[in-house]
C-alpha cells in the first residue's frame, strides 16, 4: 500500500521528552502534596491525555482534584522545569525528506493544543504538518476520534493513512479502526507490547521509518 497520509505522534516518537514528562509530574505530584510517583508508572501513561494520566497514575485522587494537577503539571513542563527536550535523531531532516516524497503530515498527540503549538513553534515543524488533533480538544488515545476527525478533515480513507508512534496507545488507536501502524522502539513502551499491536514496522531509528516509507512509495 502507498500511504498518502503519515500521522505521527509527538512525544516519544519525533521529540525526545520523556524526562521532561517524568519530571513535571513528579514535582507537580510533590507541589499538591501527594506521593512522588515512580518514574515507570509516569512513563507507561505518555501518550494518554493529561487528565487520563493523572487518573491512572495518581491512583484514587478524585475529579476536583484532576484540574489543580494538570494546572501545576503544566506549569512545571512549560515554564518551571529547563530538562531538555530534543528531537531524536534525524527527525527534521527525515520529515522534510518525506513531505518532498509527496506525503501528507499530519500529528495526532495526547499533549494539551496550548503545549503542541508551543512545541510545534520551538521544533520549527508548523509548516510541515498539514493537520495536528489534541487530547483536549477531541478523545484520549486509544479512543480513534482524533484520528477519524483527521482522516475526514483531509478527505482520505483509512487506507491511505498510517500511524506512527511509540506506545501501545498510539497503536490500538490505529488498530480500533483498521488503520496501519509503524511501531518506534526508542521511544517509552518496550517492542514486546509495540509487537502485540502488529505493526507493520517495528523501527529502532527515525531513519528506518524514512528509508521503509520512501522506499515503499
């Protein structure tokens, strides 16, 4: 199959952010009071929305407290906490490689639409992609709303399209549609529970899934 359309997820899969992550949660955790989650049970939720992963992580705190949590994490992960977050590698070059092949980019990611744009304006990626969809402003991975708001904003079908991403939120949101997956696994979750999703690429570099995708077309 020829995809048109690649859909990536962002952090994890084009920006190495997770101590970024990991930290903010743990220091918003700590500001509000509460235990300091591990540094695992932080990492198996990147990917889902905020309030998603406070839920899961913060086991029992109740839905008033939701809201003064993701304030502080997002405090922390956009104005307090300077741990670097960097592309991985080849990801800019291998993005302007694919969008002169002809592919269509677009971002489906469970980071807030006030993080991606600052993200989206720090990276320099805004003129690539052609659309990007937010956990607060549609459904939490692995439901696919966000990816079928994709698919009817550019008038494709899921058969033209692949997602790619690091977690086994990215996948199943691909699977619970039928749509194609590329598994990433320097990313958080590990290749075993990539591997139960089926991807049709399981990539260890950027540059494996530019060179299988430009190969391909």
């Amino acid at each position: 199959m020829q995809y048109k359309l690649l859909i990536f997820d962002w952090d994890g899969t084009l920006i190495d952010s997770a101590a970024r992550i990991v930290s903010s949660f743990q220091l918003a955790a700590q500001e509000l009071g509460y235990a300091k989650p591990s540094d695992d049970a932080v990492r198996d939720i990147i990917g889902l929305g905020l309030p998603e992963a406070i839920k899961k992580v913060m086991q029992g705190i109740s839905d008033s407290e939701v809201d003064p949590f993701r304030e502080a994490y997002s405090r922390q992960f956009l104005e307090l906490n300077s741990t670097p977050v960097n592309q991985f590698d080849g990801v800019s070059h291998g993005l302007h490689k694919l969008a002169e092949h002809g592919f269509r980019l677009a971002v489906a990611t469970g980071k807030s639409r006030r993080g991606l744009n600052r993200a989206l304006g720090d990276s320099g990626f805004q003129s690539l992609f052609e659309t990007t969809r937010c956990a607060d402003e549609t459904l939490s991975k692995p439901d696919p709303l966000m990816l079928n708001q994709i698919l009817e904003e550019t008038q494709l079908s899921v058969e033209e399209a692949v997602m790619i991403g690091d977690t086994v939120y990215d996948l199943e949101m691909a699977q619970n549609i039928g749509m194609d997956r590329i598994a990433v696994s320097y990313g958080v979750h590990s290749k075993e529970r990539l591997d139960n999703h089926k991807p049709v690429l399981m990539a260890d570099t950027f540059n494996e899934v530019v060179s299988w995708l430009t190969e391909k077309r």
